[in-house]
C-alpha cells in the first residue's frame, strides 16, 4: 500500500469517527493513575445507573490488554460483524465492546501502544453505536496511550478518576485529573472508591483504605467531588458472576452512592 492509499484509509476512518461522535450526547472517560482501585467496577455500575434512568448507554472498553468488562457483563461469546460494522453487545439493555471479546480467553496481548491505540480507534470507527445518550469509556490505569487516543479521538465531556482513599493511589490520581486538565476535558470528577466497610459480623464502620483521600485531593485541585462508593462483598461477587451489582442490589448502599454520582452528571450534563 503506497502513502496515498494509507492516507486515504486513515481519513476514511477519522469521517467514521465523526460519524460515530456526532450520535452520541454525552461521553465518560473513566480512568485513575493507579490499577486495581475500581475502575471498572465504576464504569460497568455507571452505565446501568444511567440506563436504569432511562438512558440509551455504551461501555466501550479501552483497556485493551486488561480487559475485564465482558466479564462483569457474563459476555462470553465472540462478536459478529455485519457489513464490515462491528456488532455491539447489547447486555442488560446496554451496549458493549470489549477486546476481550476479540480474542481466545486467556490470550495475552503483547501489543505497544500504537497498536492499542489502533484498536479504540477502530472501536470508535467500526462499531455501531447508533444514536447513545452516554458513552462511557474504561481505561486501563496509567496516563498512557489509550487514555490520550481516547481524549483526542472520543473527545469526553466528562472524565470520572476513580482513587481508593490510599495515599499511594491518591497520589496517582493527581497526575490523572492533571492530565484530564491539560487534555481540556471540560468536566472533571472524582470518585472515592472501596471507601469504608461495614464489617458483616460486628456492624462496625472500618476505613480499610483511609479516609476522604479523594474528598481532599478534589478539594485541592479544584474539581467536582463525585462522591464515595463502600467497599461492599456483594458487588464485588457480583462482578465476578457477570451481573451489575446496581441492578442486583439496587438498594444497597454501593448502588445508592452509584445513583448519587449517576445523578450528579446528569445534573452536570442535561442530556
Ligand atoms: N466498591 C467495591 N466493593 C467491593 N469490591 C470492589 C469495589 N470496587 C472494586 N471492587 C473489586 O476490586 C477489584 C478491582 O476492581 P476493578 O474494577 O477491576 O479495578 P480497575 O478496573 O481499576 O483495575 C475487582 O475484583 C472488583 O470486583
Ligand atoms: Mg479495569
């Protein structure tokens, strides 16, 4: 393929990402310096929240090789294409795409950043979305490559940087709402995650992780406070059998905070 006939795909496909762009409302990246503090649990529990409010939703899935969204959606098959457009998984009245469906289970990919990028470029490009309300985007941890093709391709309105109330992870999270920051992302929020437990056998209130870690670090640096989420056994189980906790507990209080925080960007964003 000569530079002419690349440059003419690559432009083709920016068209199909404006496309895609121009029918959606409102887009979420959710992201945080650090692994492991709930991204995905956040992105999975927001998107039904705002289903469950009446809105058309997609989770696109950019941790491209991490990818744990099919899973807590219980998404086990492979995706269909239909005119060369990737089908969306519709789960539980949302849509979903995730690597995870693209390859073998237990298949690593040892890919570098630009062929991750390629990847939620083509998400972008190639699935059919349709008209959504939300799009909400679930990064893998770090301030790297997806979380940039991300902003300049997706272009959020919104980004969520979940940090549990641990300095270690606070201290991650800086550098991500300074990234959301420099990236221009005009609605910044931050959740605290896994922030107190109600310990089952003495009723007692234990701050595992802290306490108001991500409360203060939103405080200092001038962005919205989302809110708390509770460390709760029953949503992350419910992670592992492949159902939103929000939609199996609605009343817990791990599905109330999500509701808070649900409510609060749509108070933001006014679709
Ligand atoms: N509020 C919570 N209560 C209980 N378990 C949680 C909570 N948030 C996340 N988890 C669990 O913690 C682990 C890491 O969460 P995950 O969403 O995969 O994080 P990340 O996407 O940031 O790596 C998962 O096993 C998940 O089920
Ligand atoms: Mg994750």
């Amino acid at each position: 393929m000569n530079q002419e006939e690349k440059t003419k795909l690559l432009n083709a496909e920016a068209d199909r990402i404006t496309d895609t762009i121009s029918k959606i409302k409102y887009r979420i990246a959710v992201f945080s310096g650090k692994g492991g503090v709930g991204k995905t649990t956040i992105s999975v529990n927001l998107a039904y929240g705002l289903c469950v409010n009446g809105f058309s939703t997609g989770l696109l899935d950019a941790d491209i090789t991490g990818p744990n969204v099919a899973k807590m959606l219980g998404c086990e098959e492979g995706v269909i294409y239909i005119n060369e457009s990737i089908v969306p998984f519709e789960k539980y009245g949302a849509k979903m795409i995730s690597m995870a469906s693209l390859i073998p289970k237990g298949q690593p990919l040892i890919w570098r950043g630009p062929m991750r990028s390629k990847v939620i470029n083509q998400f972008l490009a190639d699935v059919d979305w349709g008209e959504l309300d939300y799009l909400i985007a679930d990064l893998p941890p770090g301030t790297g490559d997806e979380i940039l093709t991300i902003a300049q391709e997706m272009k959020p309105d919104c980004a969520v940087i979940v940090t549990t109330p641990q300095e270690v992870s606070v201290m991650d999270a800086e550098r991500a709402v300074n990234m959301a920051k420099q990236m221009g992302i005009p609605f910044i929020g931050i959740v605290e995650n896994m922030s107190g437990f109600s310990c089952p056998h003495c009723v007692a209130e234990i701050d595992l992780l802290g306490k108001d870690g991500g409360l203060k670090l939103a405080d200092e640096l001038g962005v919205r406070f989302l809110g708390k989420i509770p460390f709760e056994i029953e949503a992350r189980k419910q992670s592992d059998i492949g159902k939103p906790a929000i939609l199996k507990n609605p009343n817990s209080l791990f599905s109330k905070s999500i509701i808070e925080i649900v409510n609060k960007i749509k108070i933001n964003q006014q679709v």
